[in-house]
C-alpha cells in the first residue's frame, strides 16, 4: 500500500520544500494539499467536524504554487489536491494550471475535486450553492476539452469554449481525478461519469460503501479493476491500514498536523512504521 500524506500548509506551518524533501528521503508516496481561498468572517455555515473553525482554514497556502515548489525539489513524490474546489475556478485558467504543474511535474498530479461546504466562500465566487456540483461537472468536461490531444470545442450548461490550441497537455492527456464527498448515489454517479476514482474523508463505512460504489461503477461501464479508492486525511493504525488493504486499496492518505518543522517531523517518525 502507498502512504501518502496531507497537510494544511500555512504562512506558519513547515515549508511546501522542506516538507516535501523530507516526504521523498523518506519513501512516502505522495503529498495531497486542500485549498480555501478565503475564509468569510460573518459565516452561518457551520464548521463540518463542529466546535469552533479551526486557524488554518483562513491561512491556507494557494495549492498549485505550494505544489509547484514541491515539484521543483523532488523527483518522484506524488503531488495532489485534496481537495480543488473546482466549482470555485474559472475552468480556462485551472485546465492551464493544472497542465502546466502536471507537464513540469512528469505526470505526478492528481487532482481531487471537491463541491465545498462553506456556503460563504463559494456564494463570494459567484457560485449557486445548489447547483455547485453541477457546475463542477461542467467545468471537469470544459478542461477535458482543453487537454484533448486535438483542439475540442465544448458548450456546456454552465459555461463553453472554442476549439483552441492549449499546451501543455497534461502528460497522461489528463491527470488521474479523485473525487471527494459522502458516500451516496449522486456522488457515485459523478464519480463513474467522470472521474479515477473516490476521495473519502477519514475513510470511515467503506465495508459498505465501496461494494455499493463497485455496483454504480460498472453498471456506468467502467473497468471493474481500474476504480480507485484512497481514503483521505486518515489518522492510522496497523488495523485500520490492514482493514483497507482487505478492501483492495492500494494508497492511503494520513493527516499531518498543521504544525512548524518540528513537530511536523517528529509524526512522519511516527508514520514511518506504516511504510
């Protein structure tokens, strides 16, 4: 099994380099980033793991620089998001940004979609919250067009572009897509429609889960064997790690503290028996 792993990094946490040197030396396999643009203050949504929001939502560092700075010192490190809240961009410039660290990364990116649950910060990007999904949707098919290996035109519900010339094409012709989100029908329909594979957070009810996203997937027609699913922002133990190998995962993401070097440091000692 792989182990990756997860972080908030933020303006007071380890560095996107040091971290990454340290993942690599190591023989981690990957290193997932989230992403919140900006945190509302007067927000009415309520905080998904409850009790008060933790600091480094509001101080998280842009995923796609962090990411680009990790690339740049490391040669075999994993690089993805977890999660892009698709929805959020505008699908032109994320098909570029995209691309571009992929290409320059020698295909080393995954992207993890994500619908969001701060109604705040979504409705400041001119998002409908109802219909965000959707949209994300719409704009996964809009970047596919652009990295098609001809140029591709796509008109959408949400939005459209002209077949174009846009280089660089990600080095797979399109990066491996993780979606993240609850377990239910609507969400695995999105993810046989489009996507690699599931993004579960904490990784909690997969015994049930998994044989009912197996069951979508291949009624969708998709290869039996090429569903992927990495649970996602795990705290482990030899158990639950076995639990999941038992289910046919073969990478798994563990949550880092959101922490200076030190300490940072001192829980990859830690994750290092899970190698």
């Amino acid at each position: 099994m792989r182990i990756s792993t997860t972080i908030f990094l933020t303006d007071e946490t380890i560095t996107p380099v040091r971290l990454a040197r340290e993942l690599e030396e190591r023989g981690f396999a990957g290193l997932y980033l989230p992403e919140h643009t900006h945190i509302p203050v007067e927000r009415s949504t309520p905080y998904p793991a409850g009790g008060e929001l933790p600091a480094e939502y509001g101080r998280t560092l842009d995923p796609f620089v962090a990411l680009g700075q990790a690339a740049a010192v490391t040669t075999r490190l994993g690089l993805g998001t977890g999660i892009t809240l698709v929805a959020q961009h505008d699908p032109i410039d994320l098909a570029k940004q995209i691309a571009t660290l992929d290409h320059l990364s020698g295909g080393r990116f995954t992207l993890g979609v994500g619908f969001g649950w701060n109604r705040e910060e979504a409705a400041d990007h001119g998002v409908e919250w109802s219909t965000r999904r959707e949209l994300a949707q719409d704009r996964m098919a809009l970047m596919r067009a652009l990295w098609a290996a001809e140029p591709t035109a796509y008109k959408g519900e949400f939005g459209s572009v002209r077949a174009s010339h846009a280089f660089p094409k990600p080095a797979g012709g399109a990066p491996r897509t993780l979606v993240g989100g609850a377990a239910g029908p609507k969400l695995f329909s999105q993810i046989a429609r489009y996507a690699d594979g599931w993004l579960p957070i904490g990784g909690r009810g997969l015994s049930e889960a998994v044989p009912a996203l197996r069951e979508v997937w291949e009624k969708a027609g998709r290869d039996p064997g090429a569903l992927q699913v990495v649970p996602y922002a795990v705290l482990p133990t030899p158990g639950k790690l076995a639990h999941y190998a038992e289910l046919g995962v073969e990478e798994v993401v563990l949550q880092l503290p959101p922490e200076g070097e030190s300490e940072v440091l001192r829980v990859l000692d830690e994750f290092g028996q899970y190698l």
